[in-house]
C-alpha cells in the first residue's frame, strides 16, 4: 500500500481491527474497567497557523508609481543670490540692478555729461533652479524610508515560519490500578495538508516581487533628483501639512505612504493563528479510553519488567554476600 493510499477510513479500519481482538478477553475487560471509572477528559483542537502578513508588498507596489512620478519631474524653484562686486566683473546690467543704484547713490563712481551713471560698484544677481523645498526633501527621506522597511520586512518573509495548519489533541485521565494510582496525560500533535512544493513556489514569487520593488527603489536613489538632493537634510515627523502635500495628488500618496509605514511598523505583524474546538463522538472517546487502556497495559508491563530486574539483582547481590 503506498501512501496515497491512506486514507481516515484506512486508519478507521485498521484501528478497530487492533481493539477488536481484545474486546474478548476477560483481564482486557478488567484492565479497561479501571480506566472507564476513573476520570479522563480529551481536547481536541484545529489551530490554522499563518504566515507573517505581506499585504506591504500590495501596498508598496500601488504606491511607487507616484514617488516615480515626483521624482522624474521634482519641484522646483529658482534660487536668487546677491552680491555687490566690481564694475569690472559686471557682465551685464539688469533692471533689477538700475532699481538698486537708484536707491544706493553711494556706489556712482561719476556722471558723464551726457548723463551717463558710471557706478564703481554693481549688483551681481545669480539665478539658478533648486529642488531644496520641504516636499522635496519629505519625498528624498521617504525613500530612505521605504528602503530600510522594504529591507526589515523581507528578512522577517525570509525567517518566517512555515503556514501550517494543527491538529491537537490532548488526553488527560486518572484512574486506579490494584496497587497504585495512575495520572496519564497525553498530547498529539500533526500538520495537516501542508503542500511544501506549493510554498516553495509562493516564496519564490514573493521574493520576485520584493527584489523587483528593490530594484526600482535603488533607481529612485541613482535619479538626478536624487543626486541633487544627496546634501539636503532629512525631514522629522510630524510632516508638515503644506499645501502641496495635501492637494497635489502624487505628494498625497507619499505622504499615505508614509503613514503606512509608521503604522505598519508600530503594530504586530507576527504569525497569526485561530484555534477551533472540535466536538468528539462518544463513539470517539470510546476508542481513546481504549488507546489509554492499552498503553497503560504496555507501560505497566515495562514497570514489572523493571520490578523483576531489581529482584533479579538484589538476589545476586545476596548470594554474593553469602559466597
């Protein structure tokens, strides 16, 4: 018989058959007596253990489009610098620079007679695009972020225990034999219907997709956007509410997806399980008061085997006292 073949009738079957033989035996019916009025109870309970959660990487996948997004075209602004230098170093007069002069007369070096201003002095206005706004710098930290629990989360997948689902069962009886009293306790444990091809194949896939949300978090890393905000400081929590993060659609689902995270990491996201109690037929008990009755037998065999063998010894050792 291979074991495909076995099936709950088979072990039913079989079961019965071994009990059956002694059902006829009187010191069988004697012995059993004992364990039926005694007091025995039997548990037996269904425990559905699950993995970790993953549900993050639904999450986390739904969201990185938008921090692409942001990050391909940043916000900017135009950065203004001011410095008054020399004429000499002057490579054009702007508006912005006549407005200046006509307020700071201190920097007119002379006056042509044609009514040429010569200043010795100019003001020199730089300009250049920046992204170093606070939503830019929120989005730079958030990815960091995301790295670092990407990176935690997929550990704990790595480590996490093997969903399975439990069948428990415990048996407890106390009873009395002629010349000792008895306290038998029991517990059997088996994982059911575990499929472990099944779950290599699901790992697989979730590592797949967990290395393929790592890779596009390290593109986001080596982005010109990126490099430009290498030298910006971190943001702290809370995160401001500004009016960019609130109602531009991209920065509302950074800042969703920060949240998750910090949700995410304060709660428990360890193996879940549920218990359910399930009801045992008298029929049912009846076998288990029979297993007990048996293994009593066994184990009391073992006792007197044992008693023997102290007798068996104490008596060497007086014919060697005698000798």
């Amino acid at each position: 018989m291979s074991d495909e073949n076995i099936t709950k009738e088979t072990y039913e079957r079989y079961a019965h058959r071994l009990v059956s033989v002694l059902d006829n035996e009187e010191f069988y019916e004697l012995f059993k007596k004992r364990v039926d009025g005694g007091a025995s109870s039997f548990k037996l309970e269904r425990k559905q253990v699950r993995d970790v959660s993953v549900e993050w990487i639904d999450t986390i996948e739904k969201f990185l489009p938008n921090l692409d997004a942001i990050v391909r075209n940043p916000r900017r602004f135009i950065a203004q610098e001011e410095n008054i230098v020399d004429v000499s170093l002057a490579k054009e007069i702007s508006s912005d620079f006549v407005k200046y002069l006509a307020q700071h007369s201190n920097m007119i070096s002379k006056v042509e007679k044609d009514g040429s201003v010569i200043p010795d002095k100019i003001l020199n206005v730089s300009k250049e695009d920046s992204f170093e706004i606070y939503e830019n710098r929120f989005v730079y930290t958030l990815i960091f972020k995301l790295k670092d629990f990407v990176a935690a989360q997929f550990e704990k997948l790595k480590n996490a225990s093997v969903p399975h689902d439990e069948m428990r069962l415990g048996v407890k009886s106390k009873f009395d034999l002629p010349d000792k009293k008895v306290a038998f306790s029991v517990e059997y444990v088996a994982e059911l219907g575990y499929d472990y091809k099944r779950e290599a194949e699901d790992m697989l896939l979730k590592t797949e997709r967990v290395a393929k949300i790592q890779r596009v978090i390290a593109d986001l890393l080596a982005s010109p956007f990126a490099k430009s905000m290498k030298h910006s400081s971190p943001v702290r929590p809370p995160i401001m509410r500004t009016n960019v993060i609130l109602m531009e659609p991209n920065f509302k689902k950074a800042l969703m997806l920060w949240q998750y995270i910090e949700d995410y990491e304060s709660a428990n996201h360890s193996a879940q399980y549920s218990v359910e109690n399930v009801p045992l037929s008298e029929e049912k008990e009846e076998e288990l008061r029979r297993m007990l009755t048996l293994n009593t037998m066994i184990i009391e065999s073992m006792n007197d085997l044992d008693a023997a063998a102290s007798a068996d010894n104490g008596k060497g050792d007086v014919e060697k006292r005698q000798g």
